[in-house]
C-alpha cells in the first residue's frame, strides 16, 4: 500500500492524495489548485491520474481548495462514492455549482475582450458538471465507521475548522498487513466562535497534516472585535468603504456573527452591511440547518439572539442579483462589503475592487489566508499597480489585515495535537504549507518525539509498512 501526493504538496492549494490498497485506489480530496491564473488553469483542468480507475473518495470539508475539483473528476471518468459528513453534503452542493456558474461567467467575460484576437477559454467544467457530481456523494455523521473500498475503513472526527470539516481515521488492511492512517484535512482552533473545538488526534502509525500556519502563531482571538471595529470606524469617518474579500463558506459566516454580536451590544458605527455573493447566502441558510456542529456558545446565540437569527441584524444586507450587487458600487459611502472569493481570484469581490481600490478613503480588509500569487496576495505584499478583470488599477486605498481570523490551527497548536500520538507515529507527511513553514513545523514534530517527518513534492510516492 502507497500513497501519492498530487496537490498541496510544498504549496497550500489544491489538496489531493491518492491512496493505493491492493488493486483499490481512494483518493483523499479533489481540491483546486489556486495561484497564477495560467498554471491554476493548466493544473486544475489535467488530472493527473486515470479518473476511471479511482474507487472512492473521501472528502474532508467544503472548502473549494479540497472539493473545487470534484465535478472535474466526475466529467473525466470517475464513477465511486465520495464519502463526507452531513453539512460538508449540503455546502459542497451549493460550492461547486456557484463554481461550475463563476467559471462558465469569467470564460464568457474573458472571450468577449479576446474575441478574434486570442485563443477562446473554455471551463473547466460548469454548471451541469457540478449538478451531475452531487449524485455520487454519500454523507456520514462524525464518529460512525464506513466501508470505503475493500481494505479501506474510515471514521470522520470533527477537526473544528469550518461547518462540516472532519479528519480521517482510516484503517487500511492489505496481505494480512493492517496500517492506521490520520488525515488531518484541516485543523481548527480553540475557542473560535460558532464551530465545537477540534476533537483529539486518534491512534494512528502515518498522519499525513496540514502545515499551513507551520512556523507562525496567531494573534489571539480575542483581539478580532477591536481590530474589526476600529477598521470599520476609521473608514466611517473618512466616507469610503470597506471591502473584505471572504471566503464564503465559514469565514463570512464568522463575520457576520461577529458584527451581529457588536451590534447588539450597541458597539457597531451605524453603517450598512452587504454580504454580495449569492453563495455565502446559501451557505448560511445551510449553516442554519446544522446545529450539530455548533458549540455551546453559538446554540446559546441562536436561541436567545434579538433578531431571531445569529447570522442577521437590522442594517445588514444579503445580496442575490447582479442589478443589486451593481448598485452597491453606484452607492456613495460609508459601507461595507463583505464578498467572495477570499482569496480575489473571481467572483464579485473583483468588480468591487474595481470600483474602489483606486480612492483613498476605501479600505481593503483581508481576514483570510491569501495563496502565492493571488490577486489578493498581490494587494497584501503592497503591489501598487494590481490587474483586475484584465485591466490595470493603481492602488489607493488602505490595506489591512487582521490576522486573528484564520480559522487553521497555528504552529503551537498543531504540536499540541499531535504531541499525545508523536511516539507512536511512525511517519508524518506535512502538506497544505509552504516549503518555509513546513520545514519550521518539521522540526518541532522532531522536537516532540516524531522519529520521522517528511515534505513530499508533487507526485511523490511513499510505502505504507
């Protein structure tokens, strides 16, 4: 038995590892590579396997880094199962088809300035596509045992990173040879709102985890509140707007509950919210739905919240067509704008740039992590000329940061996690981190008692024994 690592291997995005028991192939998620407009297209598009010939997948969480390139999977040939938890079903069901539909828009957008002048853009699939891969998914609750493939047995544990996430503990038997493998998809933190705290790292002899904050540590959590509201106020004061580009699932979510809470307690400036991405309003009537994952703070919320809701509040609108989305930039300011993508590459946030990156009073207020060579990378590192939906703007406004937002665990906390199983793990495979953090995290696994701690490039084949 083997495994091969063919995405977020010495990079963040595109989170995709193909497991090999006997003849059975499972493919532990099928994410979309994020970076330079080209190489995401090229990456993304070719899988890098025989879809025909994966058995089954398991999916960690909806994140479209991890499940982006499932319908792609599906259109090339693959006829299993995907295994994930209830609410990572009903997110993933809205995800990819509002992916399927931003590609199918940014293709048309793209070939209506190239046309007769550049090589048309096609999809890497679409709606339909997206529609049509729902059909293999089967949902699990935490903590129940699924046959996955012969020789393939897995649990999902809640691992506290957004609505749904789970890591895996998979069981797999081959030749009388019977190995525990963790995966640890994406791991939460402590103490963040809405989610329960991620559960305990399981016996395991390989862990194959997440590195993405390897080497650094948070801000606490507790700073959020005052760093949100002294952005909004000084952007109030100046008559702009504030742009937070956010991912739709879980980040936007946690905002929302977090002005919804300031407002309540009467902190908020008066000035009106819009959430501009139909996704994110759909993913938070699915948040609605799933109180199985929720703490005992957020079930507390929803009971008790003035509004009936912890996820709206008077001055706070959700926004679902393109005519009410294009008024928002006609609108003159204060506001804010919470839109997606996270990370800039598509979706409305970039027509929301477009309209306000280049005037001083505006601020852009990034509250998620931003993969290399992202538009929203770009915009952090300081650039001051960014492309935009093919034309260039010179930056203007205010760039901020707040730190304490992520929803991934830190260097420390992914120690802690692992620190009870270190001398019992025979292997640790870092993935989903840049080379500099996972050779940081590397060393604290050895400091801990890990006897061995590999970073596998992409393609990279490894022997389960």
């Amino acid at each position: 038995m083997n495994i091969t690592f063919w995405g977020a291997a010495r990079t963040v995005t595109g989170s995709q590892h193909l497991l090999a028991v006997g003849r059975k192939k499972v493919l532990l998620d099928c994410g979309f590579y994020q970076g330079r407009r080209a190489d995401a297209y090229a990456i993304n598009r070719s899988l890098p396997f025989e879809a025909a010939h994966i058995d089954a997948m398991i999916l960690s969480h909806a994140h479209i880094d991890h499940c982006g390139n499932v319908p792609n999977l599906v259109k090339s040939g693959f006829d299993g199962q995907i295994f994930c938890t209830h609410a990572t079903r009903d997110l993933a069901a809205t995800m990819l088809r509002d992916s399927g539909a931003i590609q199918e828009e940014d293709a048309y957008f793209l070939n209506k300035r190239r046309r007769g002048q550049q090589e048309m853009v096609e999809p890497i699939y679409g709606v339909k596509d997206a529609e049509r891969a729902m059909g293999h998914f089967t949902s699990i609750d935490y903590g129940r045992g699924m046959d996955v493939a012969p020789g393939v047995r897995a649990v999902f544990q809640d691992a506290g990173h957004m609505l749904g996430s789970a890591f895996e503990s998979i069981e797999l038997a081959e030749d009388g040879r019977n190995v525990r493998l963790c995966f640890s998809g994406d791991l939460g933190r402590k103490g963040m709102p809405i989610l329960c705290d991620p559960e305990l790292m399981p016996e395991a002899d390989y862990l194959i985890l997440e590195s993405t904050y390897g080497g650094r540590k948070h801000p606490p959590i507790t700073s959020v509140d005052d760093e949100l509201l002294d952005a909004i106020g000084t952007v109030v004061k100046r008559g702009g707007k504030v742009v937070i580009p956010a991912f739709a699932v879980g980040r936007t979510q946690e905002l929302v509950y977090r002005l919804n809470v300031l407002m309540n307690d009467g902190r908020l400036p008066s000035v009106p919210v819009f959430v501009d991405s139909p996704l994110a309003v759909n993913v938070t009537e699915a948040f609605r739905t799933h109180f199985e994952c929720y703490d005992e703070e957020m079930r507390a919320e929803m009971r008790n919240d003035p509004d009936g809701s912890a996820f709206g509040f008077k001055r706070l609108t959700y926004v679902r067509t393109v005519e009410e989305s294009k008024s928002i930039n006609g609108m003159p300011g204060p506001a804010v704008i919470i839109s997606a993508s996270g990370m800039c590459e598509n979706g409305r946030v970039l027509h929301h740039l477009r309209n306000t990156i280049s005037d001083a009073r505006n601020m852009i207020l990034f509250v998620s992590f931003q993969g290399p060579h992202t538009l929203g990378s770009r915009i952090v590192e300081g650039q001051q000329w960014v492309r935009i939906l093919g034309e260039e703007f010179e930056v203007h406004a205010e760039v901020r940061r707040i730190e304490a937002f992520s929803g991934h665990a830190d260097h420390d906390d992914l120690l802690r996690w692992v620190a009870p199983r270190a001398s019992m793990l025979r292997k640790v495979f870092l993935v989903h981190g840049e080379p500099e953090g996972q050779d940081a995290l590397a060393e604290g696994l050895r400091g801990i008692g890990v006897r061995e701690v590999v970073c596998p490039q992409r393609g990279e084949s490894h022997e389960l024994v």
